[in-house]
DNA sequence: GAATGTGAATTTATTCACAGCA
DNA sequence: TGCTGTGAATAAATTCACATTC
C-alpha cells in the first residue's frame, strides 16, 4: 500500500469506484463470491488494467492467480468512498423535484440519512414528506450545526440557487449536489457537484445530430 | 473551418459546449453583445485556451483582437449541440422522478418536447400530468414511430431498466437519458447517458471523507 | 494593442505487457 | 498456469505561447 492518502487519485476514478461497488453488490446479490479484473471489466464494457489501476492508487485488494474475493472488494471500495460511515443529508426546496428525491429509498440504502427538508415558501412549508415535514429555511443555520449535516441536495429554482448555495456554505455544509441549471462561483471552500439534464440532453442531442447526419 | 464533421470531437468538449451556452444566453438577457474567451474562461473558472480550443473543432466563431459576438456565438454553439431543430421526447416510467421531469418547464424551451407519458401500472395510466396523459407501455411502439420519438427518459425502478431500455432501443428510439441505476447493455446501437445521483453522492462523499481525514 | 486560432509542450489518463506470486 | 499489480508506452486532454488578424 503506497498511496493510502487520497491525494492523487485521478478524479476519473472516483465515479468508476461507484460504478465498480454497484456492480460488485449485484454479484453478491447473486451469491458470487469471487471475481476476476478481467470478468468485470466485461461486465460493465471495460479494460480490466483500468480497474486493476484504479484499485492500485488505495492498495492490494486481490491474489495473484485467484482474482478478487467480492465481500472483501466490496469492503475496500467502500471505505475508500468514505462510505463505512453515515452522512447527514438536507434537501433545500421542497417542489417537485426536491420531493421525488425526499421519496426515492435508495440513499437511504447507501448511508446517506435524510435529516431534513427545508423550503422558502409559507405554502409547502409544515408538509409532509414521509419521514418528516418541511422547514423554513430560516432554521436552516441552527439545524445544519444541531444535526451536523454533510451534504445538502439543492433543487430551489435556478434564480435562487446561488443564494442558496452561499448560504449553505456559510453555514458550513461542505458539499452541495445542485440541481439547479447553474454553475456556482463560493468564496468558501466547498464542494459542489452538478446534476445538470438540460447539459445531458444537449450531449445527447449531438450525437444523435451526427448519427442523422 | 476544417473540422466540419463531429468526428473528431473530443467528448469532454460537448458538455462543455453546453456549459458554453448557458452562460451566453444569461450574457445575453443581461444585454451583454460581445465577449472575450477570457472573461467566459474567467466566469466559469476554466483556461482561455480550453474554450477557444473547444471553438475551434467547428469553425472560427470570433473575430482577433475583437472576441467574440454572444448572439452569434449563441447560435453557432446550438448549431454544433443539434440544437436548431426540436427533438421529441417521451418519459417512461410515471412515478415521482417521472412526473417531476414532465412538469418541469426547462427542456421544452431549449427545443426538447415532450410528447408522451408511459407507464406499465394500471394505476396511474389515465392520469394527468400537466400537458397529457400517462399511457400504457403497451402503446410505445405504435407511439414512437407515429410521433417520431427521438429521446426517451426512463424512469422506471432500477429492476425494470434494463428491459425498457431494451424495448426502447428496439423500437427504434435511439437516444435514452436513464435515471435507473443500472449500467445497460444493449445489443442495438443506441446512446444511454446515465444519471446517477447515487454515485455523485458517493464522489461528494469521497471527498468530504478526504477533507476531514 | 488586443484577442483569436492553433501548433507545440505539457499534463493527465488509458492501455500494454510482463514480472511476481498463488 | 492464471491473474494481480505496476512500470513503461501510448493516447487523450489541457495549457502554453505566439503568429495572425482586426
């Protein structure tokens, strides 16, 4: 094991972690206990050096000749995804967007706990949304410090969404999956990741222009 | 201009592409006629260069030692993404996500129109969501070819993607935005682009892992 | 003088190919 | 023998730096 801090792993690789443990649960799922780089480069369309590289920037996962032991993959994928712990997880704005995503049980699954779900407007706040009802984001700054939240999802519309990423980062919430169409600029340091459909429409609408010629 | 054709377009250059646009159409609802690369590289933190580079696999879209005009750049930009026809769109899969997607108003200005709703559950066919109703499933390949469908979002439950995804590309529908969590193999040539909110937590979470040590 | 367009240089990512070990 | 782990080779993407044009 070199390169146990995290310093230098590509940025590529990461999302490929992701995609690799998915797979791995799936193998599991169908009592598959041990796997080769070579099999599962198969399974999900890529170079079985790629996934031996990648697992080589956290250590030596594998036996030489045998292959990988799918628990043990599992395990080592998931610490190095900081996944072996749990994250506290807001949604800020409580449309149609933020409540589809309040409802999916998926993350759930994956250690990230809902703890809140926060919205601007009088109307939808005091609803329902499963496990809980929506705040005011006035109470925003008082309940990321009580409940020491992590990552807060933000699907507020588009004009709101700089605001309310500052403010989010002011407050100290580290990492932001936004929603909204818009690239953010923070004085403060923090993490923002872009969920952007018009962009993936776009990418798909030229490649389908090529294809039609 | 050489390179006229979209062989040779690195991918990494479409999305950006779309990046491009957006914030040359908020330029231009600002009233701002003309722009240099380096204040967009400077707006949206990336290398002067990158940009001009990425221009430069479709044309020559600026004047030297002028810049570049926003609205022509606007639609040069549209033009390279397919952008300067309308593509139809239908949703498969009528739950939250579903229904979320089909109420939001964005994709139908940027020239994405959706034209149906689809899901297998008798519940909710019939329903409404806003400018239609749900079908069956069962009427997607008449549907497809009659409405000339282009792009399918699929937001069916993960155990059901990789069949609709399937069905869809053997229909003929050749482009798919898939919001399952499932990585699909399809034998029939046909775009996937997946959105993975599951795996962009799980990178924000890598990192965040890595910050706090 | 100012900013584009682009070869060349650099950096980053992928793939090859093989030594090393079960 | 079979498959991992990894340096070396290759390919791809980014950035530099400057000739070119307005």
């Amino acid at each position: 094991m070199r390169n146990v801090d995290k310093k230098d792993v590509p940025a590529v690789t990461v999302p490929r972690l992701a995609l690799y443990l998915r797979k791995l649960r799936e193998l599991r799922a169908r009592g598959v206990e041990r796997v080769s780089s070579k099999d599962l480069a198969a399974m999900i369309e890529l170079n079985a050096a790629q996934i031996r590289k990648d697992f080589s920037y956290f250590g030596e996962f594998g036996t030489r000749g045998v292959g990988y032991g799918v628990q043990r993959l599992i395990d080592e994928i998931s610490h190095c995804l900081g996944l072996d712990r749990s994250w506290n997880v807001v949604i800020v704005g409580a449309g149609l967007m933020g409540t589809a995503l309040a409802r999916y049980r998926g993350f759930g699954e994956q250690g990230f706990h809902l703890v809140g779900m926060f919205d601007r407007s009088e109307t939808v706040i005091g609803a329902s949304y499963g496990a809980g009802r929506v705040r005011s984001v006035a109470e925003l700054e008082e309940f990321c410090r009580a409940e020491k939240v992590d990552i807060a999802m933000v699907t507020v519309p588009a004009t709101e969404a700089e605001a309310t990423i500052q403010h989010l980062a002011a407050i100290g919430v580290r990492a932001i999956l936004n929603f909204a169409p818009v690239k953010v600029r923070t004085d403060v340091d923090v993490l923002v990741r872009q969920v952007d459909l018009s962009s993936e429409l776009m990418s798909l609408s030229f490649y389908l222009d090529r294809e039609q010629g």
